[in-house]
C-alpha cells in the first residue's frame, strides 16, 4: 500500500464536489453554511466511474437495490470519519427500513496521519469473518466510541473489543497476525485513490439513472439528508 505522505485528510478541509444539475435550490444554500463553518472548496473533479462494482465482499447496510447507494470510504481513527459514522447511522435509521439507501463502507486508511489506520481496517475484516456486516460495524463503533474524536484506539485493546462481540479471539489474532486481509483492505484503499479520494471519510452516491454525487470529507446531518431527499426524490420523478 503507498504512502499517505501526498494526501491531505478532511482534517483540515471538507470538501463537497456535487457534479451536473444535482446542484440545485436548497442544495446550494446547504452547501453555502457548511463551506462557511467547515471551510469546504466546491471541487470539478473526481472519477466516479471508477468505483469498484457493489460485490458480496462488501460491508452493506440496507436494501443492495436500493435506488440510492452511499459508497464510503472510511479510516477508522480519523476525526472526521467518525462523526460521519453517526451522521450514517441516524440516516439508515430512516431511510433503512423503506429500503431508499444502502450504505456500504469501504476502507481508505491515511496510514501517514493515523498510525493505526491499517491495522484497524484489516482487524475490522476479521471481525467480520467471523461475525458477518452486523458485528462488522459494532466493532468500528466500539472502536470509534472508546477513542472518540481525534483520540485513537489501542490495538492492545482488539481483544477485549472481539470478546465483548462474543467471537474467538483466538481466531481473530490468529487472522490478524497473518494479515489475513492486507491484500482486500488494498484494494478498497487503491480504490479510493482511482477515484480521487485525497482524504477519509470520502463518499460516492450512485443515484439510481443520475449523475453520481461525489462528497469528499464528512457531511452534517442536515446536509447529508437533503442530499439523500433530493436524491430519492429524482429516482421517483424519473
């Protein structure tokens, strides 16, 4: 995996890059108060063509079909990352059970910023190797609750986590130790840079028979969920 050294994280700048006439009313006024309070730069670029299909090895929250997905790609220990996970979690509270999204997490871990970025990533696969999407997703909260903000979680602490969940630890440091999920952890990361991601969390919205929506660093709640409204709302009036 190459180094993060040229990358700059939604630490210091979100970045919101809303391509076409999805760029609309409200939409604009939204993304007018988040550039004034977040410093966010309104960016032309990005190639979201280039995410990688939605497969069975994918992290998928909600309905697969759904005519929208929100494709994320995540670091664990960053900041921003974290709060986004919330703002995630309270959406698919919503939208979830009417089967409007899905929510599918991939990894980019700024491994030059967060020292352990990596290694959760690849912890978090075999978590999920033995205890499917849903316990996938309870261990990054745990990990995210216990080192909340700009804190970061101790590995040294993987094991109480993996216990709680009621798995084998045994099993897990078995798989993590041999690095199990070094090769797939890859792929979501050189994903993410093909896309062009400079930072996490950074999401791809396909809208179904729309122009994809690019949101580089970590939206609020209410912006994220006009978003998603005024996502849903044209799949409907196609």
């Amino acid at each position: 995996m190459p180094p993060q050294s040229k990358r700059k994280s939604e630490r210091v700048r979100g970045e919101w890059f809303i391509p076409g006439a999805i760029l609309i009313g409200g939409l604009i006024i939204a993304f007018a108060v988040y550039t004034i309070h977040h410093r966010a730069t309104l960016l032309q670029s990005g190639n979201p063509t280039s995410v990688r299909p939605v497969d069975a090895t994918d992290h998928v929250l909600g309905n697969p079909a759904a005519p929208v997905v929100v494709i994320e790609y995540a670091d664990i220990d960053s900041e921003y990352s974290k709060v986004f996970q919330k703002v995630m979690e309270q959406l698919m509270q919503i939208y979830g059970p009417q089967g409007n999204i899905a929510w599918v997490y991939r990894h980019f871990p700024l491994i030059g910023e967060d020292a352990n970025a990596e290694e959760h990533a690849e912890a978090a696969e075999c978590v999920a190797s033995q205890g499917g999407t849903s316990v996938f997703f309870k261990f990054i909260d745990t990990l995210q609750s216990a080192a909340s903000g700009t804190n970061q979680f101790d590995p040294a602490n993987y094991d109480a986590v993996v216990s709680s969940l009621g798995l084998s630890t045994t099993d897990f440091d078995t798989c993590l130790n041999a690095r199990t999920y070094q090769k797939r952890v890859g792929l979501d990361y050189q994903n993410a840079l093909d896309i062009g991601a400079t930072g996490a969390p950074y999401s791809v919205l396909l809208v179904k028979g729309q122009t994809p929506i690019i949101i580089s660093g970590g939206l609020p709640y209410n912006a994220m969920k006009q978003v998603i409204d005024q996502s849903i709302a044209k799949v409907l009036n196609q």
